[in-house]
C-alpha cells in the first residue's frame, strides 16, 4: 500500500472519503497502523501478525523475567486515556496493556473537570493532550471524532496516533480485534478461522463492537454471518452492502432459536438504550426471544463458542457461565493481549519482542 500523508488533503476531503480510501492516510511505511480508527484498516496479514504478537506478548509474560522485559520495551513513551463514555473493562484494558509495556498513562474521564467546560475548543484540548502524551487512547459518544482527532494532530507540530476505544455508535476496532483473536484461539486446534458461521444477536443497529466485527470477519475465508435481531434493532445497511460488495454469504432473521444449531460462534449483545432517541423506547421493543439460557445452550454444537463483549443485563443467563463454550471472560482477558500488541507494533518494538520470544521460548 502507499501510504499517503494527512497534511496533503484538507479535513472536508479527508472526512468525505469512503473508509477503504481513508487506510492509506492512517497507516505507517511498514503496513502497522499509525491511528488506529476503523476496523477496514486490518487486512488478514496485518490480523495475523498481530495475533501472533499477542501471543508470544502472553507468552513472555509468565515469567517475571519476561514481564520486566516487556516493562521495559515502551517506557519512555506515555499515553493519554480520554474516555468522555462510560467505560470499565476497555479502560482497564488499555490502561493494563501500557503497563505492561511500561508506557506512563495519564487520564481524563469526566470532560466536566477539563477546560472544555471553560468553552476551550475540541481541537485546542487535543493539542494540549498532545503536548504531554506520545498517543491518545480515545472513547467519545460521538461518531466522527477520533478521525477528527487524527486529521488535527497529524497537520499539528506533534503529530501523535490516535487509538479509537469506542466512537459512538459507529466503531470499537480493538473490541473487534480481541473478538478476533478470541475466534482464532478458540478454533486453532480444529481448523482454524474458516468455513464458520458467526450467528450476532441483540442490538445489532446501535452495537459498535458488531459492525466493526463484521467488518473484520470478511477477511478469513468462507465465513457466513447471521444477524439475529427484531426488526427496529436489525444491522444496518451500509454493513449489509459492504457484505455485499465482498462477496460474503449472510443473511438477516429475528428466528434465534432456527440459528442457534447452525453456529459456531454466537456473539450476544446488549440493548444499547443510551442510544434512544425518546426515552423508553427500547423498553417497547420485545427483547425477551433473544436471551440465551439453559434451553439454548441445549442447542449449540460442541464445538460452538458463546461469545459477548459486555456488559452483558439479562441477555445471557448466569447458569452458562460455568460452560466451557461460555468464553467471554476469556474474550475479555484476551483485549488486554491483543491491546498490548497493538500498542507494541504501533510504537515498533514488535521485533524486539518476538526476538525475545524466539530466545526464551
Ligand atoms: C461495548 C461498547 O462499549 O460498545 N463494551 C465494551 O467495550 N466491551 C459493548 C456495550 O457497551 O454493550
């Protein structure tokens, strides 16, 4: 790919791009994302490497040797964690991910005690952040604004990278990568990430972790996706043409029971009704046939996995939990790794640590 440069195209032209058009602007001469904003900037040699990354990083670290080498790795380099969005496990996530890679964090989460309360401009706050950090971790309800970020700090004096944690409704790409790296692990002894069918389930129009993870999935070979959901919550369009457009097989239902023997990986989510536009309207919608209990899980095959980025409310009932093909807690742990390989390949000690991997392991 050649790699473009930010300063040469103006925010409106920028903005206006399809996101495929956008990569090229985002990424660094190695192919390694610079910014890291849309799930479309991962292609599968990009996944595979960072798969990899991730767990030769968790293999290291079960060593306290290994730990102090990877403590060792980022740490003249500090990030800033701007989380304006309720936010636990991806926060935790990231901020383990810097420690384990020695990078010093800074935070702000309430932009209530930040000068943008003083009236101080979006764009004047992120030149601060960027005179103090070497990277911005960023979780924001709204949708454009980690790429606005992006395009502001590349045509600033400090040109920083931007990792998006979470823009509004629209994207979550480290929740999809560490969905990823949680399909890969879990089907690497059985055959791989290939010829599966990905059943999602919930609220597929306002779930950000779903669209990026779709978006993901069409790069490994013959993967069918199903969106289960009532018809108000159903994915929306411009997922379904880019399906389209890659050639890959789904389809759209509000049948969960018909799709659950089908799966090989259910991926559950929660009713996003932060997201309604009057109050209570979620609330209407009849939610309660796309729950996963005991009768379900009846249903799944063996080897299927249940999947969930959480938090999850009463969309899949405790009494799974103790399945082994209940893995979301695994998937959890599993951001931390792949948010540290990430990190690590952003600030080039990739290298380094599968130097390290090869010698020790
Ligand atoms: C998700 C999110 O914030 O989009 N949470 C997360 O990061 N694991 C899913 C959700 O909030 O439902």
């Amino acid at each position: 790919m050649t790699v473009k440069r930010m300063v040469d195209i103006s925010w409106e032209t920028f903005s206006a791009l399809p996101v495929e058009q956008k990569t090229p602007y985002l990424t660094q001469p190695d192919g390694t994302p610079f910014h890291t904003l849309f799930a479309q900037q991962f292609d599968l040699p990009l996944l595979d490497r960072l798969t990899s990354l991730a767990t030769e990083i968790r293999g290291i670290a079960k060593t306290r040797a290994g730990m102090e080498f990877l403590r060792e790795q980022v740490n003249h380099k500090r990030a800033m964690l701007y989380f304006s969005q309720p936010s636990s496990r991806t926060f935790l996530s990231f901020l383990s991910a810097c420690q384990i890679l020695g990078v010093q964090t800074g935070e702000v989460r309430d932009t209530s005690t930040s000068s943008e309360f003083k009236g101080e401009s979006r764009e004047d706050s992120v030149r601060t952040f960027s005179s103090y950090f070497d990277m911005i971790i960023m979780r924001t309800p709204e949708k454009g604004l980690a790429e606005n970020t992006a395009w502001v700090l590349s045509n600033s004096d400090r040109p920083i990278p931007i990792l998006n944690a979470g823009s509004g409704q629209d994207q979550h790409p480290t929740q999809a990568l560490l969905d990823i790296y949680t399909l890969v692990r879990s089907f690497e002894q059985n055959g791989g990430l290939r010829d599966r069918t990905v059943v999602f389930v919930g609220d597929l129009a306002r779930g950000r972790t779903v669209r990026s993870l779709s978006h993901l999935l069409t790069n490994y070979p013959n993967i069918r996706q199903v969106f289960i959901a009532p018809p108000p919550l159903q994915i929306g369009d411009d997922v379904l043409a880019s399906l389209r457009a890659r050639g890959v097989e789904h389809r759209c239902s509000d049948d969960f029971r018909a799709a659950i023997p089908e799966a090989d990986a259910i991926y559950m989510t929660r009713v996003q009704d932060e997201w309604d536009k009057v109050k209570g309207e979620s609330a209407r919608i009849d939610t309660t046939r796309f729950h996963f209990g005991l009768a379900q899980l009846a249903l799944l095959r063996p080897h299927a996995i249940l999947m969930h980025p959480l938090p999850r409310r009463e969309e899949i009932s405790t009494d799974v939990d103790r399945d082994p093909r209940a893995v979301y807690w695994r998937q959890m742990r599993n951001g931390m790794w792949i948010r540290t390989a990430l990190i690590a390949m952003i600030f080039g000690c990739n290298k380094r640590i599968h130097d390290y991997y090869r010698q020790n392991l």
